[in-house]
C-alpha cells in the first residue's frame, strides 16, 4: 500500500468512524480514545506529508499537527485534546514507550565500534559541542531572570542534544557520506549521543529523587556510569549466546518481539536502579548495535530498526502530536516567551556552529561540520518532554522550548545546505 493509498484510507475512516461508533453503542471511553487516535494519526501522517514535500522533516509536521489540535479553541472548538491527552493512562503510557523505543533506536545507531575509532576530530566536536551549549545555555537562563536551579541545566542539555539523522539524511542523498567532513559529524554524534544520555541520566536522577547536594548528586552520576558499565559489560559478554540460542527461531515476528522485550526489560532495569526507564533502552539498543538477524528468505539480514519500524512509526507518531498538542499558542505571543525563543535559538546556533572549529588538519569543511551539528530534532524535544511531565517548567517555558527545537531542526539543514560543496 502507497504512502498516499493510507492517507486516502485514514481520511475516510476519520470521516466516518465517528458515526458508526455511536449507531454501534461504543463504551464512551473506547469510543474517545478510537476517535483520537484516527484523528492524531490521519493529521500527522497529512502534515508530514507536506512538510516533506516544502523540504523539511516529517516530525516537525507531526508536530505541528499537535499544535493544531491542542489549539482548537483559538477556532472556536470547544475540545481540549490537551487534557484529553494528559488525562489518559492509555496516552500517557504511548508516549512513555515511545520514548523508550526511540531511546532504544538511537542506542541502535550509536555504534559502539564507531565510538572507539571516532578519533580526536570527531572527540572534540563532540564535546565542545555538547559542554558550550550547556553552560551557554545556563549562562543565558540566568540572565533572563528564569533561576538557577534545575531548569537551566534541563534547558543547557536539551540545547546540547543533537540529532544528526536529519543532517546524515541530506548528506546521504548528496552522496557525501564517505567525506571527511562527514564522517567527523557523525563520529561526533555517537559520542553526542552518550553524553547526552549520560546527562539526562544524571538530571532525570535529580528530578525524580529530589537530591541536590554535592554528596548526593556525585552518588547519582557514579550510579549512572556504573549502570552503563556494568549493563554493557554484562550485555556484551552474555549478548552472542543468547543471539545464538534464540537464532533457531527464523520469524520475524519472533526478532521483533526480542528487541523490544529487551528494550522494555532494560527499561525496567534503569527504573530500579533508580535511573529513568530510557536510559536503560538507549543502552539496550547499544549492545544489539550492528546485529543481522536471519529470519527467513525474505527478511534476510533485516536490521532491528527495520523489524520494529512499524510499531514505532505509530508509538512516535503519537509522541509527536502529544509533544506539539501541549504547546500553547496564546502563550507565544508574550514578549517574554518570545526572548527565550530568540536568546535560546542564537545559544542553539552559535554554539553548536562554533563546534565545527575545534577540527584540525586539511580537507575539512569547519562551519558545514559545526552547521551539521544544529538540528536537535526528536532528542531535544525527549529532553523537553521529561522536564515538562516531571513539573520541571511551567506549559509556558514548556512551549517556548519546543519552539526552539522546532527552527533549530529547520534552520540546520537550511544553513547546511550552501555549504555541501565545499564537502
């Protein structure tokens, strides 16, 4: 079935499922949650759709598809999706495992054999560009009045959050991904990823134990690194035999299962230890990073990502939309939340731009490295999304750092753009 054939079919149910679920005499919670989920998914899937097709990526339509429908009464429909959304255990819970999935998806794609031969290059954009946007960020915080206290560091390691899938992507169809520019980027992104986990690992730990002091905050980052250690260590030692036993199994179905029972195990794990539930899935998707599986002629060698594809399509779609449906439009117009937007896209900007001129050496293009490290894209807005459903910022800040990560995922591919021939 064709992208367009679905969007065809899901317009139709939306047009036509309501009706039959009240003549069918529908219990009225099921009838609620049906009807938001074809309206969620059918507008997501539309909005992506074109925003694709104006050249930017599919989650900032699937976002703005949330914005319009946690916007309705600005036209006059009385419905709070908003609410709806957050009233829901169903919903809560979809957006809860879809953090952890994608976690898990972007441990897959941190290659651990990458991490080791990144070199000093890649090394130093990596952590330039995650320590400047984190003390600018908090820098900044603080000089707009907003505290010192926890919020700032949750708004210096989302700007320090980088998502380079939207980079690789535009690199990729240029055909540049075997240049030297961009193999620092996406080296650097590896180790982006790492300390970024590490990071919300250590400040999830905070918010969730309320421990601030010196004494308890060195605890919570050494039982965040013992966590990854021990959990990679144990995963990579017990991993092939338990890949070994398990390949007697050649369906998909079976792999599909596999990797996302291991996500949620994992997931689980973090949670007594502690730590929040996605550290443990990012970790997860770590010790399964580069593995084929066989399961059968037609799925020959699929990876992971590929075998769970279609549950994560509809889990993040959902996240998406609950992320853009919490935004407040009315709020945005306040010149304060507009001097966040605008200080935080500047900090997002430079500092993330300035990264790319730690590389030394020829044949490297400094500011297209640095430009490729802008888009923050689905891991700022995790970060935000924790901070908010732990109480951390008001709907707000909330909205306004939504904001932020949505122009810096549009502005980055924009700015790279006229920089791809010097790579």
């Amino acid at each position: 079935m064709t992208r367009k054939t679905r969007l065809l079919w899901l317009t139709v149910a939306a047009a036509t499922l309501p009706a039959l679920a009240w003549a069918s005499g529908a219990s009225e919670m099921f009838t609620q949650h049906t009807l938001l989920l074809i309206v969620m998914i059918t507008l997501a899937d539309w909005c992506g759709w074109l925003f694709e097709r104006l050249g930017m990526p599919e989650l900032v339509g699937q976002i703005f598809a949330g914005i319009i429908l946690g916007n309705l009464a600005l036209a006059g429909v009385d419905v709070d999706v908003a609410d709806m959304l957050r009233s829901s255990h169903f919903m809560q819970y979809s957006a809860e495992l879809a953090v952890v999935l994608l976690l898990f998806l972007v441990g897959l794609e941190s290659n651990m054999g990458d991490l080791l031969r990144v070199g000093p290059n890649a090394t130093k954009v990596a952590v330039v560009g995650v320590a400047l946007p984190v003390f600018m960020g908090v820098g900044v915080w603080h000089l707009l009045g907003q505290g010192d206290g926890v919020e700032g560091w949750f708004v210096g390691a989302m700007l320090a959050a980088t998502s380079v899938g939207i980079t690789a992507g535009m690199l990729g169809a240029a055909g540049l991904l075997e240049s030297s520019s961009t193999k620092v980027i996406l080296g650097a992104a590896v180790i982006d990823d790492v300390l970024g986990v590490m990071l919300l690992a250590v400040l999830a730990s905070v918010v969730i134990t309320g421990d601030f002091s010196a004494l308890d905050l060195v605890w919570i980052v050494a039982k965040a690194v013992g966590f990854f250690l021990v959990t990679l260590f144990l995963g990579r030692k017990f991993m092939p035999q338990i890949i070994h036993v398990t390949s007697m199994n050649h369906h998909a179905s079976f792999w599909t299962g596999f990797s996302l029972c291991l996500a949620l195990t994992a997931a689980q794990l973090a949670a007594f230890a502690g730590l929040a539930p996605l550290i443990g899935a990012f970790v997860a998707g770590l010790l399964l990073d580069d593995v084929h599986f066989v399961v059968g002629d037609d799925f020959q060698k699929k990876r992971v990502e590929e075998l769970l594809q279609p549950i994560t399509n509809i889990m993040l779609t959902i996240f998406f939309v609950g992320i853009g449906a919490q935004v407040e439009l009315q709020t945005l117009l306040d010149p304060g939340a507009l001097k966040i937007i605008g200080s935080l896209l500047l900090v997002a900007v430079v500092s993330k731009g300035l990264s790319g001129f730690t590389v030394t050496g020829k044949g490297f293009d400094r500011l297209g490295i640095g430009l490729g490290m802008i888009p923050r894209g689905e891991v700022g807005l995790v970060f935000a999304s924790f901070a908010f459903s732990h109480k951390v910022f008001c709907c707000e800040v909330y909205s306004a750092l939504v904001m932020v990560v949505l122009l810096t995922t549009i502005a980055g591919p924009l700015l790279l753009k006229p920089r791809l021939k010097y790579f």
